[in-house]
C-alpha cells in the first residue's frame, strides 16, 4: 500500500489534470498564512474544513423550496448541496478539471442561504440596509462568521480559489477559474430538475406541461434532462475549449427556467405558506434590532443592522420558528 504525500498528489495532478486545470500547488493561497498539510493539498483542506463547520450542517435544516414539506423525500438545502457537488464532479472529471478543488467549493456554495429558501433571502434583502444576495453572505460565513478552536482570526482561511468560486458561482459574476465557472453550471442543473421532481410529487407540475420546445430538446423527464444537460455541457466545453452549453441547449435551459420561476418559484400553492414566514422573519429581524443586548455574544457588532442579519441568516428553519415561538408567544402557548 503506497503512501501518498500531498506533494505527491500535486505531481500527479501535473501528469493527470487538463492544462487549464486550477493546481493545487499554483493556489493563490490563503489570507493568513499556515503551514502546509503533509498529505491533503490546499483545495482537500478546504473541503473539510467546509464538511466540519457548523453552517454546514445546518443546511439539512433549511429550506429548498417547500416549507415544512410532509415527506421526507424533499429537496433540502444539504440535499441539493451535495446534487451540486455530485453534478460537478462528473464533469470535473470528464474534463479534467481539480475534483477537489470543484468538490469545495459546490459544498460552499449555499452556506448563506436563509431559513425558508428564496421568500427568507428577499425579506432580508428589503429590510437589511445594505441588500443580501446569498452568494456573498456565503463568503461571509467562511471568511467571518465561521469561528474555529485555538485560532487568532475569524472564518475558515479558505485559499482565493474556493472563496472566489463561492462568490461567483451565480447571477451574472464569472468565477476565477473553471472549477468555480463550473460550480454556476451544475447549480443549474441541480435546482432546475431536482425542485422540478420535487414538484412534481408534490403534484404540483407534470412532465407534459412544459412546453413542447424544451421536452424535445431537454428530454420528457428531470432525469433525461439532467443527462441531456451535463452531456451537452461536456462537449461543448471540450469542442470549444470554454465552458458552456451549446445554443440549442442554453436557449432551452432559459426557457425551462422561466418556465418555473412562472410556474413554481412566484406563483403556486408551494408558496402559500411564505407570508407567513415572510412576516415571521420580519418580526424577528425588528426584535432584535430593537434588542441588540439579546443578541448572541458573537453578533454585538458596533453596526446593529449586520449583527441581526447574520443572526438570522444563519437560523435554520426549525430555529427560526423556535425562536419566534420563545419571543411572541405567550409560554402557556409554547406547551400546547
């Protein structure tokens, strides 16, 4: 059995890796300095620090796209984290990308995200004076509100690459490097079919409602269409040495994203519960803003607005209500 030192895994990436390939040992490194691993390159490091942290694990507790679902097969935000990343990397390694590299940044890539999906994320981008898109409160959770044992600084350290590929992995911001520029491409992928699926056995959506066009060029089910997408996505990129989908499969993916921003995202019953936790964010936010005192130690900040935002941006669903439940109502209510 042979003993692989992180030099030696940089060397086979050398020998293995596409020439376009982010390498390990070429990494722009970290914001404060720390000595090398002996056996997990910089990228490897990173990916377990992200599995380990504590907003990480509340994911699984945060909400896709349906509220309080009644099923345990739905979509979480840990679940499609890890489609992401599963995503990423079959094409990472059809195209020779840095796996690890892909792998840590798909499993950052949401870390910010609100309780109660996209309706927690637009209250918190009306009320918070500064806006919140998600993608940056993403890098803010591993550069400053992660907080590890025995270290000086806050956040994780993470090395430039993984923290520009959370950063920009949507909306109309490239990533530094491919891994990262793939992140944006597998997100889509992911969200579009799997909350598709989702609504459907929800039975919400059927197959054969989305229009003609986008079946006969995607596929009749999320499944072929996920095959259709990634396929398309690694040949094109390979043929044009720049990753991307071809014409027909970009013009379709559009349309299959209107189509459920129409038809799921902004109007359906899978929404119907979402004012009430709208108002419910809104209370919490007004609270604390007028309750600094009762915030956790760690979000005292001089600046009020921001303690409160990353408080309750961190919440996972459940703690949300939880805490919504130990704020307003009456503690004879709270036993019922």
């Amino acid at each position: 059995m042979k003993n692989y030192s992180r030099i030696d895994k940089e060397v086979i990436e050398d020998l293995t890796l596409s020439p376009d390939a982010t390498k390990s040992k070429l990494s722009k490194g970290r914001i404060f300095h720390e000595k090398e691993d002996p056996y997990r390159t910089c990228f490897a490091r990173d990916r377990d620090r992200i599995i380990h942290a504590k907003s990480f694990r509340r994911l699984k507790h945060k909400t896709q796209v349906f509220l309080a679902p009644d099923g345990d097969h739905y979509r979480t935000r840990l679940t499609h984290t890890l489609e992401v990343m599963q995503i990423a990397l079959s094409i990472a390694g059809t195209l020779g990308l840095n796996r690890d590299l892909t792998e840590a940044i798909a499993l950052g890539h949401d870390l910010g995200h609100t309780p109660f999906g996209h309706c927690g994320e637009r209250v918190l981008n009306d009320i918070y004076p500064g806006g919140f898109v998600h993608n940056e409160q993403s890098l803010r959770v591993v550069d400053c509100l992660e907080i590890r044992e025995n270290k000086a600084y806050r956040g994780l350290n993470l090395t430039y690459e993984v923290r520009d590929g959370i950063l920009n992995h949507s909306g109309d911001r490239k990533a530094a490097t491919p891994e990262g520029q793939l992140i944006y491409f597998a997100d889509r992928i992911a969200y579009l079919n799997h909350d598709f699926d989702d609504a459907r056995r929800a039975g919400l959506l059927k197959d054969n409602v989305l229009p003609k066009e986008i079946r006969l060029s995607l596929g009749e089910s999320a499944g072929e269409r996920i095959d259709r997408m990634i396929g398309n996505l690694v040949e094109n990129s390979f043929v044009n040495q720049s990753l991307g989908f071809s014409d027909e499969v970009q013009e379709a993916t559009l349309a299959l994203r209107d189509f459920m921003f129409k038809n799921l995202y902004l109007n359906s019953h899978a929404k119907t519960e979402e004012g009430r936790a709208e108002k419910l964010m809104v209370l919490l936010y007004e609270y604390f803003l007028d309750n600094p005192n009762l915030l956790p130690k760690d979000y005292r900040y001089e600046d009020v607005h921001l303690g409160v935002k990353d408080y309750i941006a961190g919440m996972s669903d459940r703690y949300a209500i939880d805490c919504f439940r130990r704020i307003f109502l009456p503690k004879f209510w709270q036993e019922v």
